[in-house]
C-alpha cells in the first residue's frame, strides 16, 4: 500500500508542478508581450527632421550582378540576428509590406508613419536574366532606406521577381542545377554585401512541370541564406488544394519548410483581366488560409492583404489603384460608397463605387478587419500588405486596434514549452 501511495503522489505531483511551471513562463511572456505593446504604442521617435528625398533620377537600364561571387561569401562567418529573436514580431503577428517602387515621398510618410509597429519591408528592386545574375535598377540598394529601416528595426528583405517584359527568364535557370546554384549564390552574395536581412522571392506563373526544380531552388536558397544568419520569405499563389488554380508549381509542404515566412497572395480574387467583382472576399481568403494550415506550420503562414483596388470600365481590363486615388474619385463626383457584407459563399467586407459606366471594387479598414480577426482565429503568422503607400490611414488603426493586444504570441510560444496536451 505504501508502494502505490508513493507512486500515486509522484504521479500527480509532477504535472502540478509541470502546470506551476507553464504558469510562470505564460506570466513572464504575458509581461513581455504587454510591454513590446505598450512599446508600440506609443508614437514612433525619429531622428530630427529627415529631409525630403530628392527627385528620383531617370532610371538606368538594369544593371547586372557580377556571377563571381566567391570573393564576396569567403571568410563571412555564419550568425543570427538578434534583431529577429528579440524584436520580431513588434506586436502579437508580422506585419509586413511590399515597396513597388523607390522609396518616394508617398511610401516613405506611410513607412515613417508606422515603422513602430512594421517587421518587414520588401522594396521590388530585383529581377533576374537566365543565367541567374541579378538585375536591378537605380532604385536599389538605396542605403537611406536601409539604414533607417535598421534604426526603427524593420527588417530589409528586398524582393527578387519575374515580372518582366519578354520571356520568362526563371524556367530556364531553374531546369539547370549549374545555373540555379549559381543563382543562388549570387542571391546570397548581394544580400550579404549589402546588409540585407535576407530575400523575398516573387516567382510567378511557373508551369506545374517545374514543380519539382522550384521545390529544390527554394531549398537551396533557403539553406545558403541560413547559413549566413539570413532570412528566406516568399509570395505565392493563393489556392485551396494541392495541384489547383496558378500555383500548380508551388508545393506548400516543401516551400513552407524550407522558408522562414510563406506569403499568400490572397488577393486578385477578381483581377484586372476578368469582370468586375470583390478583390479578396473574405470567405475565399478563409478556404485558402484552411489549405494552408493543413500543410505548412502556421507559424510561418502570411496571409496578403489588398491596399488598393480595380476600376473596371464597361468592357475591357480594370486600371489597379491605390485607395488614395480611389477616394479622389469619391470626393470629386461625390459619389455614394457600396458595401458588400456577403454573398451566398459567405463573408466579402469590401466596398465598391460605381461612375460614368465604370464599377470600382476595392478594400476597405472593416474588410482588413475581418482578416485580422481570421489570422488571430487560425493563429496565423501575420500579413503581408501589396502594398505601402497611398493606403487608407485608417487601416493602420485598425491594425493597431487588432493586433497591439493580440496574446496570440505569447500563448503560441507557451504551447512550444509544455509537453503535449
């Protein structure tokens, strides 16, 4: 009897003491959290007056990355950031943004304005040819953006993409193991040599037959960059199955364990070449965020939210616009503001215009509202904004509102430290 008393004590004593454990760990990071929000919160401190960026000089054509990387990456000892360990995410999610354009004045009061509560910034400098050299512009690396990023600590991951005019120089680097790692190594070379803290790939519309070579680029890439203390995110095509719509070529089980952060564009529901109708209802961006959490961690998942919308004419392709030009519109002819709260498939939450035979669809602050709350109820990694400058100044309230308070952080990092449950 004596044996079975001390056997049940041992038995029960240890989950309590397991439990007083976990309590005390959720007590510190709720402190923790609490104080990075009340951080946050308050208004952001820069330096004295930062001068308005000069006039943009014309572009230069695209310049190429030299492919000898090998002076570059020798003797750079690999290391962390503690930037992202310690700072990352500011609030309860990432939040982060896409730049498509230089760092002008539009997009540059928007980062200032929120650069306390911004994790990321992604400026579009990068394309490629298809011997895998760099190309870029006379917008990148723009050394004022990265140093003030750093000193607001907003991470600087630059996106290289395929957008281009003529053919798609991608397929041809990824179908050559010799030109895809050279690709990858002059991707790292230009990360490190410019203090970038790592690289956002923007890869689209792939056939599905390089499925596979996409797989193993972004694994390569993905292990070369973390051995130098880098970062890996990526955009990809929103979808709701395996082998469905333009992502095909995009295997989310693979990607999402070889990246830090998996981007979903979950906009462009209705796009620029089809008819008219909701940029990003919220019942199809639910669907894709459910396929995603079945195969990727969700720690890693990003889901894309729209800053901007379509002007659709009579016939014909839609115009995108950003909300600033878009509430011009409404100001100018005075015109009555629309919103689509659902359908028969479920929730939409986003407003549309209608003047002179032209029908305008774009997000609003309660559409970013109910995607917040579907990131925070999916326990998702955060958003992904396309994009920063000339966006609805409420929508930052509302992303203050949501997620300054989110504990979703704290409770994620507390489920890591208790035993299953």
């Amino acid at each position: 009897m004596m044996i079975r008393r001390r056997r049940f004590s041992l038995r029960t004593a240890w989950p309590a003491a397991l439990f007083a454990l976990a309590t005390l760990v959720w007590a510190a990071l709720v402190v923790d959290t609490v104080g990075l929000a009340r951080q946050a919160s308050s208004p952001p401190v820069f330096p004295t007056q930062t001068p308005a960026p000069a006039p943009s000089p014309p572009p230069l054509p695209p310049r190429v990355v030299a492919a000898n990387t090998a002076d570059v990456l020798q003797n750079v000892a690999p290391h962390d950031d503690p930037r992202v360990a310690k700072v990352h995410p500011k609030t309860g999610r990432y939040i982060a943004a896409w730049l498509p354009n230089s760092f002008d004045s539009i997009n540059r009061q928007s980062f200032e304005a929120n650069a306390d509560i911004l994790d990321e910034v992604s400026p579009f400098w990068y394309s490629t040819d298809t011997r895998g050299n760099l190309l870029h512009g006379s917008d990148a690396r723009d050394s004022a953006l990265i140093e003030l990023a750093h000193s607001k600590n907003v991470l600087v991951i630059p996106t290289v993409h395929n957008i281009v005019d003529g053919p798609d120089p991608v397929p041809a680097i990824l179908r050559s193991p010799e030109r895809r790692s050279q690709h990858v190594r002059n991707i790292v070379a230009e990360v490190v040599s410019h203090n970038y803290d790592g690289i956002d790939i923007d890869y689209e519309l792939l056939e599905s037959s390089l499925r596979d070579e996409f797989s193993a680029f972004v694994v390569e890439l993905g292990q070369a960059l973390h051995g130098q203390g880098k970062q890996l995110t990526i955009a990809v095509h929103a979808k709701t199955a395996n082998n469905e719509g333009l992502g095909r070529f995009q295997d989310w089980s693979v990607i999402g364990s070889a990246v830090d952060r998996m981007r979903i564009m979950t906009y462009d529901y209705h796009w620029r070449g089809g008819g008219p109708g909701p940029v990003a209802p919220v019942y199809w961006v639910r669907a894709v965020a459910d396929y995603a959490k079945s195969v990727v961690d969700p720690a890693k998942v990003v889901i894309g939210v729209p800053f901007y919308g379509y002007n659709w004419p009579g016939s014909g392709d839609a115009t995108p616009q950003i909300w600033q030009a878009i509430n011009d519109l409404i100001q100018t002819y005075g015109l009555t503001v629309n919103f689509a709260e659902s359908d028969a498939n479920g929730a939409i939450q986003e407003s549309w215009i209608t003047y002179k035979g032209r029908k305008v669809w774009f997000a609003t602050s309660r559409g970013l509202e109910a995607k917040l709350g579907l990131v925070q109820e999916m326990d998702l990694a955060g958003i992904a904004i396309w994009r920063l400058g000339g966006e609805d100044p409420k929508s930052w309230d509302v992303i203050r509102a949501k997620l300054l308070q989110d504990p979703f952080e704290s409770q994620r990092m507390l489920n890591n430290a208790l035993p299953q449950h």
